[in-house]
C-alpha cells in the first residue's frame, strides 16, 4: 500500500508539472512528459495508454508465395491473409500458433500477434515449393 502511495503521488507531482510546464513553455515539453508517463509501472491498469488497436496488415496469398514475404509488425497488430490465387493455401506457422483451414480465392484468415518474436509459417499444401514467409513482432 505505501509503495502505491509513493507512486500516485510521484503521478500527480508529475502530472502538474508537465501542465505546468506545457502552458509556459508550450505543447513540446508536454511530449516528453508523455514518455516519461509510458515507462511508470503500471499498477492495476490505472496508469496504461488506452490500447489502439491497429489496422490490419493485409498479406497477400498468390500462386506459390506469400507478399510479401517478410513482414514487420507491433504487437498488438492483426495480420490478414487473403488469396488471390486461383487454388487453395494455408497459412500455419511453423511453431503451432495458429493454422487456418484451406483458404481460397478471395477468401481470408486473420490472426493477432501479441507477443514479439519472429514467426515463421507456411502453406501447408506447398511447404516442399518452398512457400514459406516470416512475421516479425517487435
């Protein structure tokens, strides 16, 4: 209870002060407050950003591979693959975190990365043609 104390007011100080210092000197400093806020412990949820989902990032599924084929994302980020190919794929990542049914033209599977890492995943009916992508989280 005293350690929450201590961080509530350590909150509030800094939370006047960049008011404070953001109406004297303008909205600049109320951007490094801001920074400084997303590296306080977060306790009980009170003090985490509101979470922002993000747009969906789109793969496309073609003949024989995926575009691209190396993706960067946040975490947080949904992934969505759609076929544009005129027979069917998958979308299974090599480590077992998720594997979509067959997908066919026009048809997609979403999934959301949460935690950071690399992942890498095929399809399954064309593993030994060398389809093969990675998702990057971080």
């Amino acid at each position: 209870m005293r350690r929450l104390t201590v961080v509530v007011i350590v909150v509030l100080v800094a939370a006047l002060s960049a008011v404070g210092l953001a109406a004297a000197t303008g909205p600049a400093v109320l951007g490094r407050w801001s920074s400084i806020f997303s590296r306080l412990p977060v306790v009980g949820g009170w003090f985490a950003p509101p979470a922002v989902a993000a747009a969906p990032v789109t793969v496309l599924i073609l003949d024989g591979s995926f575009s691209p084929s190396k993706l960067t994302v946040r975490p947080g980020t949904a992934v969505r693959w759609v076929s544009r190919s005129q027979i069917q794929h998958t979308t299974t990542s090599f480590d077992g975190l998720w594997d979509s049914p067959s997908i066919s033209r026009n048809q997609s599977f979403t999934f959301t990365f949460v935690k950071p890492g690399t992942y890498r995943y095929l399809c399954r009916q064309h593993l030994l043609q060398g389809m093969i992508a990675t998702v990057t989280v971080k």
